[in-house]
C-alpha cells in the first residue's frame, strides 16, 4: 500500500512522467504516434488538474480546489453552448472529447506557469533573508 501511495504521489507532483509512461506503453500497444500522444493527453489531464490544486495549495496556503472545479464546470457549459450554436445539436462524446484536451491545454500551461511561479518565489525568499 505504500508502494502505491508513492507512486500516486510522484504523478502528481510530476504529471509529465505520468504524461510519458502513458505515451510509451501506448505507442508500444498501438504503433500509432499520433493515437498515443491523444491517448497521454487524455490520460494524464487529471494529473495535471490535480498537479494544480497541490502546487497552488503549495504556494498560497489554501486550497482553490472550490475554484478548480468551479473553472471547470464553466468550461463544460461553454463548450456545450458553442457545439449547440455551431451544430444545432449536442453529440455528447464529440463535446467531452474537446472539452477535456482544452483543460488538459488549460492546467498543462497552469502548471508550467505554477512551477516557474513558486521556483521564482522561493528564491526571492531565499535572496532576500539578511
């Protein structure tokens, strides 16, 4: 149990690895490139949602998970009033598909932004102790 604990640990600290395990075993299964890069995506996107919530627990103190979930609710909502618009009808799978590599787009920049954030942070704290 601790083993799997660990491992749990390290891919949400660090998404990208988990982004990577899963496009290898993926190309290895498929031999398709681009099919495997699709597959990571959707695989490691609740990795990386989750990746945000720690890192900006991290940083600020609290949690902002209320937010997150917020954001992506809203997010859902506006995806399926642009597909409606656009196609005067909702297919569900075509939507969710969209609407979930835009938030691995979304918290994949709010993590690079996040760890450069509380790098650049820590180092002026430290710098900055007389």
């Amino acid at each position: 149990m601790n083993v799997v604990s660990t491992v749990i640990a390290a891919f949400v600290t660090v998404p990208i690895l988990g982004y990577l395990i899963i496009f290898i075993i993926s190309k290895q299964w498929t031999g398709n490139h681009r099919r495997s890069v699709h597959t990571a995506i959707d695989g490691s996107t609740v990795l990386f949602i989750l990746s945000v919530h720690f890192i900006a627990a991290t940083i600020w103190e609290r949690s902002f998970l209320w937010l997150i979930l917020l954001i992506l609710v809203c997010i859902a909502l506006i995806f399926v009033i642009i597909h409606w618009k656009y196609k005067k009808e909702i297919v569900l799978p075509k939507v969710f598909k969209g609407y979930w590599r835009f938030n691995f787009l979304l918290f994949f920049s709010a993590y690079i932004f996040l760890v450069l954030f509380g790098l650049i942070q820590r180092v002026a704290i430290l710098v900055s102790i007389p």
